[in-house]
C-alpha cells in the first residue's frame, strides 16, 4: 500500500468509527498490507485486495476472549 492509499484507508476508518485517534501504519516487509492501531494498541491489519483491477481493502481484528472480560 502506497503512503496515499495509506492516508485514504485512514480517513475512512476515522470516519466510521468516530475516532481520530485511528492510525494506518505500513509495515516494514509486507506491502499489500498496513498495521492499525487506537493510540498505540494495535488493533488489526488491513489488507489490499486488487482482484479483476478492482481495488478493495479487508481490515481483520482479532477478538480474544480476555479483551470481553
């Protein structure tokens, strides 16, 4: 993911879940994928997805059962 794709990923996730403090950080060896994190917890990973040119993103959070308590 480009630092452009990057921002945009960022702003829509911002904006959906009413948060500014959401950042979209890439990460070091993966290029189709960035980190996300609420300050500095990390919360999942969103993917890149370019299937028939069509451009699309996947953002996966794990939920563990400690975090429910």
């Amino acid at each position: 993911m480009d630092k452009a794709d990057l921002q945009k990923v960022e702003t829509y996730l911002r904006r959906t879940f009413a948060n500014a403090a959401i950042r979209v950080v890439a990460r070091p060896k993966k290029k189709d994928s960035a980190e996300v994190y609420i300050g500095d917890e990390f919360i999942g990973i969103v993917s890149e997805d370019n299937e028939d040119g069509d451009k699309s993103y996947f953002f996966e959070m794990a939920i563990l059962d400690t975090d429910l308590e």
